[in-house]
C-alpha cells in the first residue's frame, strides 16, 4: 500500500494553527490522521493544539 502525504491543520490555544504533514494511505481514516498529527504536536515550550477532531481541517496532497 502506497502512502500518501496529508496536511492537518489543528486549532492550538494561543489562536495559532499548527500544520502537520502526515504520510498514510489514501483510505486512511480521518480519526487516524488527526490523532497521528496531533501526537506529533510539540507541547513543551509551545502552546498545545487543540484535542477537538471537528476543529481540524485535513487535506490529501495531490
């Protein structure tokens, strides 16, 4: 199964919005994506993103 790049956009508490770049197959499921992504957000000297799936904006890379 070939892997595929997706954009994930997480909301974070200072008002910014973080960007991840996550690499999963084209069937991959949202949930998947969005947990991938936000496990990956860096919560020590940064403001943490937001937990909340509907506020995440996904995005396949053509």
């Amino acid at each position: 199964m070939d892997s595929r790049c997706w954009l994930v956009a997480l909301p974070a508490v200072d008002g910014m919005q973080y960007v991840y770049r996550v690499y999963a197959p084209e069937d991959a499921l949202l949930a998947d994506l969005f947990w991938e992504a936000w496990h990956c957000h860096d919560e020590s000297a940064f403001p943490r993103a937001w937990d909340v799936f509907d506020a995440a904006v996904i995005r396949l890379v053509a």
